[in-house]
C-alpha cells in the first residue's frame, strides 16, 4: 500500500511539473498584425504599369549608348528599336482611349538618333499612361475603347493589362540582348 502511495504520489507530482515546464519554456506567440487591405483595381493595374515602365526605363538609361543599336542576331531588332516598339506599343493603347488615331507602326530609329532621345521617349509613353490610369480610376476601369488590332470594343483595364504584358515580353527580350552584349541587366544586380 506504501508502495502504491509512493507511486501515486510521484505520478501527480511529474503530472503537475510536467505542463508547468513546457509552459515556460514555450515564448508567448508574437502577435501578427492585421494584413493591409487589398490594392483598388486601379491601383493595383497602376503599380503593375509603373513596375514594367520603370524597369524599360532603367535599361533605356543603363545600356551603353555604343551598344544601342547591338543585336543578338541580324534578324532581330536592335536593342534601341525594342525599346521604341515597346513604348510605342503604349500608345496603341492611350491614344484610343483619349480618342486619337493609334500609330501606324514603329518608330524609326533614324526619329530617335540619341540615347537620350530614347530614354525620353520610354519615361513619357509610360508616364502617359499612368497618367491615363489614375484619371480613370477604379470607377473607369470598365470605360470601353475602340482596341485598334481586334477591331472590337474592349475595356479599358483589359487593354491597359495587356500592354503590361507586352511591355514585360519585351523586357525579357532586352535581359537577353544585355546577357549576349556581356552585360548584367539592373534588375539582375545586387541590391545596395
């Protein structure tokens, strides 16, 4: 009996230090804080268009200009003429929507003889149409325009998306001529 008491008495006492123990060593959880709220529609579209304009524009700036007109093959366009069918690209885009002609195709090169040229030309089509993009805001991001290669109404979100995607293909076009031209693209660099 002394026996059965000695036991029960050590299984209540390892049963209370037991839980005791593991509750201090266990650190009380750090509280999360709330998650912030979703981007607008409009917003969330204008930080995806500012993302790839700034992007183009820090290889527009970054390229050395003797290499401007490099190409990875003889069949391709050369970086300054991506660069032009990029940004032109925009306005396929922005001038339907302000009700303007759209262009009739690429930029020549020979219209953009310097780096800097260029340079500007990129920082004003994306400017533009960030621009485009907060005068709609959320409430215009249904607006319809007359989308110039399909011939058919489309909204104005839809048009402005697609030009991002177009814009980031390029983009990746130009990581490629910077890799081939031995050169490391800014986004690829460390960060300081």
């Amino acid at each position: 009996m002394k026996m059965l008491i000695k036991t029960l008495a050590l299984a209540v006492a390892i049963g209370c230090a037991v839980p005791h123990a593991s509750c201090q060593a266990t650190p009380a959880p750090t509280p999360v804080p709330n998650p912030k709220p979703p981007l607008s529609p409009s917003q969330s579209l204008l930080e995806s268009w500012n993302d790839i304009g700034r992007k183009l524009t820090a290889m527009a700036e970054d390229f050395p200009e003797d290499k401007y007109d490099f190409k990875p093959n003889k069949d391709e366009r050369s970086f300054a003429e991506q660069l032009l069918h990029a940004a032109n690209a925009n306005y396929f885009f922005i001038d339907p929507v302000k009700g303007v002609t759209a262009p009739q195709g690429d930029p020549k090169r020979s219209d953009f003889k310097s780096k800097a040229a260029i340079v500007e030309f990129v920082r004003k089509s994306f400017g533009e149409g960030a621009a485009l993009i907060k005068s709609k805001g959320d409430n215009g991001m249904s607006d319809l325009f007359l989308d110039p290669f399909a011939n058919q109404k489309s909204r104005f979100s839809d048009g402005a998306w697609g030009l991002i995607e177009h814009s980031g293909e390029h983009y990746g076009q130009l990581v490629v001529y910077y890799r081939t031209a031995g050169l490391v693209p800014p986004e690829s660099r460390p960060k300081k």
